[in-house]
C-alpha cells in the first residue's frame, strides 16, 4: 500500500528492532542505511560502518513484513560538506550498495548533512549533492536529502541548480531548523497526525519528519510522513496503472449482404425509424401533388420550362 502524509516509520543504524512489533505499534516504512565510501570492505572506515549497513536478506525481510523501504546515506555527520570529490565517490558506493540490496531503480537515496547548516558550508554543500545527484543518476536513483530546514528551502530553489531535491527529510533538532515544529509531538490518533501535517506543510519543505519521539527504547526513530512521493522502494517499484481506454462500440461488419438478426429493443428502434420515413416521404407528397393526386403547380411550370414530363411524387 502506497504511503500517505500521517503515516508513521523508523529509522535505525545500528539496532534491529522487531519489524513484527514495529508494524504492531503502526510502521509503515523503515530508513535504512548505507555509509557513502565506507560501505565497502576495502575502506579503511569500513569496520566501524559495517554494522549500519543494510543488505539483501534484510531487505526482504522488510518487504516481507509489510513494511515499505527508504534509503539513507550516511557516513559521519559533516560529510556533505566536502565538496563535489567526496559527492562522486560516495554516490558510486552507495548506489551499488543499495542496487546489490535491492533497492528499485527509481527510488531516491538521502544523504545526511546530520549537523547545524551553517551558510558559509553551503556553497561545498551544493557541490557534493549536485555531484552525488549526477551519480546516482546514473545508477537508476534520485537524490533525497537529510538536513535542517533552511539548507532544505535551498535545496528546493531554483538557485540551486537543475537537480532541485525533491525528497528531504526534516532531522528531530529544532535548533537546525528553526521552523518552530515541536520535539515530541502527541501522533497517539490519526487526528493528531494529520494536525501536525497540517502545522508542518507550511514551514517545511520536507516530505519526512523525524519527529524526536523514539521507538523501541530509542533503538530507533520515529518519522512522520508529510509529502508524498518521498523516493521509496515500493513507490518506485509499483507500476502505475495504465488509463483505461474508453470503449469504441463495435460497428458491425455486412456478412455476404445478409441481414442482421436484432435484438428486441434495437428492432423497436429501427421500426420507429421506418415510420418515421414513411410519414416523411408522405409528407414531401403532399406538398408536391393537389388533393386530387394530380401534379402540384410546380411540377406544371417545371415541365413547360424544361420541356420535359416532371414527375415530383417519386
């Protein structure tokens, strides 16, 4: 089923939370992870980030259990900033990583700028996401983004170049954002989420928002869906539905010159159309010919300016 503002997931790293508990106390996704260039064995870094990391029979795990999937990138808080070199090179790993997963080609992948959006980074911020987005464009993917709400009004603006982030997650810390949502909000209803939707649409451009409250004795996260389509695997991966051509009634083809048998009412319908022609071809008699049947004065005056015999009752 298709996610929708007001439903509810978690993110993890480390931890491996009951997935059939999750969907109990009303999951519908999960963020998962991978680690930019530290996703793979050969990297120095990779021993500190192989527990975060997700792979194939996790994720169908997670399929599995009803729940859909959405793909986060994140090595160590800052580096987003690092410019469009570190963008390249983590983009290329993460994607392969998330490709050998499973991840549906389509889906969006969201680096983590999990730090204040201080401004005077933003200029090698744009660099690494804008090299990152060319990348993992070339593997199938789109570019999400994790970081503070003004970073993300950016991000969304037109000065920020032709990969425009369209799927950004809004972190839990208030104090990089600046955008007045509250810490650990009350999403105990359905009413109370889609309050807190309404609240948030007009402050963040964000499609997810980590709400601070926490799951699993803070093993994870909770989020909070605010926008849709926000670059998941199930999104990606369920086809759309063609529309349904209207239907043109079949026209009946005539068989060696034979009539077709009709059906009751359609021989009521063609009956009423020969009555129809029959008073019509009455009518065109009557005025063409006196009451006596003899010829109208029109036909007289046409038969002597043509010289012929003209006969308007046929």
């Amino acid at each position: 089923m298709a996610l929708a503002p007001g439903d509810l997931g978690i993110d993890y790293s480390y931890a491996r939370p009951d997935l059939a508990e999750a969907v109990k106390a009303g999951a519908k996704f999960v963020l998962r992870y991978s680690a930019g260039s530290a996703s793979v064995p050969t990297h120095p870094s990779y021993a500190l980030n192989k527990g975060k990391l997700i792979g194939p029979i996790e994720f169908n795990s997670i399929i599995h259990h009803g729940l859909d999937i959405i793909a986060n990138d994140e090595w160590y808080t800052t580096r987003v900033t690092e410019g469009a070199g570190a963008g390249t090179t983590d983009a290329r790993v993460a994607a392969s990583l998330w490709h050998y997963a499973g991840l549906a080609p389509g889906s969006a992948i969201y680096p983590s700028w999990d730090a204040a959006p201080v401004k005077a980074k933003w200029s090698s911020a744009r660099a690494y996401l804008l090299a990152y987005a060319a990348e993992v464009e070339r593997h199938g993917y789109k570019l999400g983004l994790y970081a503070g709400t003004p970073f993300l009004k950016y991000a969304t603006s037109g000065a920020f170049g032709r990969f425009a982030i369209r799927f950004l997650w809004r972190p839990n810390a208030g104090s990089w954002s600046g955008d007045g949502l509250p810490y650990q909000p009350d999403v105990s209803t359905g009413a109370k989420r889609a309050a807190l939707v309404k609240l948030a649409l007009p402050k963040t451009p964000a499609c997810l928002w980590q709400t601070g409250n926490y799951w699993f004795s803070k093993q994870a996260d909770e989020n909070l869906v605010l926008r849709v389509p926000v670059g998941s695997h199930l999104e990606a991966s369920t086809p759309v539905p063609a529309p349904t051509p209207t239907p043109i009634p079949p026209v009946p083809p005539v068989i060696d010159g034979k009539e077709f048998v009709l059906d009751a009412d359609a021989k009521v319908r063609f009956d009423r159309l020969d009555a129809e022609v029959a008073d019509l071809k009455a009518y065109v008699r009557s005025i063409v010919a006196d009451s006596k049947g003899q010829g109208h004065s029109l036909r007289r005056w046409l038969s002597r300016a043509t010289g012929k015999n003209v006969d308007l009752t046929q």
